[in-house]
C-alpha cells in the first residue's frame, strides 16, 4: 500500500480531475463514464453530500448522494432521469430521502477500507438530518450469464433468487444487501448501460430505524458516532 496518507472528506471542485480519473477506471465504456463538467455541476448541486478518499491526493473511492423524493425515483425510468444525467441538478436540499448517485471503489480501496469509510462518513450525515431513506440503483451483473442457462426464467425470479445462505444470487445485491439495502422496491428496464445487467437496474432502499432521533445524534461527537455506526455496520 502506498505510504502517502488516507484521507476521507467531501469533494472539491479541484478534485475533479482524481474524481473523473476514478470513474473512468471502474467504468469502462463511454456512454457509462462521466465527463468533468458532469462531476463539477454534481459537486455545485449535492456536493455536501459527496465524499471521496483519497491516497495522497488521488482519490481511490467516491460516494456521491443527492436528494429525491419517493415518487422521483418511482416515475423515473433510467439513472439517467433520476440523476439529471449525473449532475444532480433536480437535487433536493434537506429531503429526508436520498439516491445514491454512484459508488466507485479501485482494487486498491479494499486494502484501505474505502467504502466503509465513505458509508460511515454518510451515515453520520443521514444520522444527523434524520433522513429516513435511501435509495440506489444496482446493477444486476449475473443476469445475463444466468438467464442464458435459465431460459425458460424471468428477470423478476433472478432479482428475488437466493442462494443456500438466503443472500440474493446476484453478486452485486449480494453486496448491497450486506450493506443494509435488502428492499427491492422496483426493476427498472433500460436504467443503466450495463452488458452483463442487460441495461436493467434494481432499485433498492435502506430504511434509518433512527430517523426520528437527529437532534439526540446532532449531540453525540462524531468520534462516538463513528463507534456506533461500526458496531452497527458489523452487525446488521
Ligand atoms: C461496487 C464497488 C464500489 C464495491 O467496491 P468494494 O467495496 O471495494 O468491494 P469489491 O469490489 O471488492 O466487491 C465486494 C464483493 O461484492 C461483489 N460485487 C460487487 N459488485 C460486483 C459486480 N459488479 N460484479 C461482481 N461482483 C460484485 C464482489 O464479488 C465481492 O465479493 P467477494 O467479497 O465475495 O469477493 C466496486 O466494485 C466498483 O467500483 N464497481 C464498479 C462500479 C459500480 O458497480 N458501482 C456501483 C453502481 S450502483
């Protein structure tokens, strides 16, 4: 691991550069990447709720968060619509819901805990503004090669296929789903270009339990904070 020091703060216009370098790294066709005007109005509309880390100054994951309403993302028929194209333009400052824009992690990020840092640094945000939900778009990355063996199968009985363990099938709301997203609230067709998803997304949603207690965390330091969060991360 490289010895230069981890950081984990909110992102700047002057990050941009890092900030698309990553994107283009874990997203590799063009109508997937997101281009630095996109990142610069993202910042401008929910940059209080984007965070990245960084080795040095090279960022290694990103989180990017705005505000929704249920029924945006509900009538919304791609990431492209909820998201404004990734610029978060329609961004709803204070909601008590919020869409997660993206999520970008390099191999390297696991050695250094990235994505929990950038989870918990969100938690304390949703924690203190009391925001009930969150929702995100997963891609859905075994169904293609699942349903070339499955053909007499549908995309509803893959996204609720669990394995031995009770976890989804899929890898990737496998992932979620450890992370506190096992509400599938709706399958989106053409949401995002994904070859392996076949462009569907699955909508996702993480309730806070807490939502009504933000003034009692707005009291706590963020150091204690920090400790409940990674005890409940652990065992939720
Ligand atoms: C999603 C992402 C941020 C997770 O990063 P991370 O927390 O460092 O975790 P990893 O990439 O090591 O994945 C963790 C586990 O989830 C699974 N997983 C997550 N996303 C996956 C995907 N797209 N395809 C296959 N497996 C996936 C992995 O198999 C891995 O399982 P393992 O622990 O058994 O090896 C990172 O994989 C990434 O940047 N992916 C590309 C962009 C993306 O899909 N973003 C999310 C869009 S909603």
């Amino acid at each position: 691991m490289d010895r230069k020091k981890i950081t984990v703060r909110h992102v700047v216009p002057s990050d941009v550069p890092t900030l698309v370098e990553l994107d283009h790294r874990v997203w590799k066709t063009k109508e997937q990447q997101a281009d630095s005007y996109t990142f610069i109005e993202r910042i401008k509309n929910c940059g209080d709720t984007c965070w990245a880390v960084f080795i040095g100054k090279a960022a290694i994951a990103s989180l990017y968060i705005m505000g929704v309403t249920h029924k945006q993302v509900m009538k919304s028929n791609s990431w492209d619509q909820i998201t404004d194209k990734g610029t978060a333009r329609s961004s709803i400052p204070y909601s008590q819901e919020w869409f997660g824009i993206g999520l970008a992690a390099t191999q390297n990020a696991k050695k250094a805990d990235a994505v929990e840092k950038l989870m918990t640094e969100a938690a304390i945000e949703a924690l203190r503004l009391g925001i009930r939900y969150v929702y995100l778009g997963s891609p859905i990355p075994g169904l293609r090669k699942w349903l070339k063996k499955n053909r007499d199968k549908g995309i509803n009985e893959y996204v609720y296929a669990k394995k031995v363990d009770n976890l989804p099938l899929d890898p990737q709301l496998r992932y979620y789903y450890k992370e506190g997203f096992r509400k599938i609230v709706q399958i989106k067709q053409n949401y995002f270009p994904h070859e392996k998803s076949l462009d569907y997304g699955v909508i996702l949603r993480l309730e806070n339990p807490f939502w009504r207690m933000k003034i009692a965390f707005r009291l706590l330091p963020t150091f204690l904070l920090r400790l409940i969060i990674h005890f409940f991360m652990k065992y939720i």
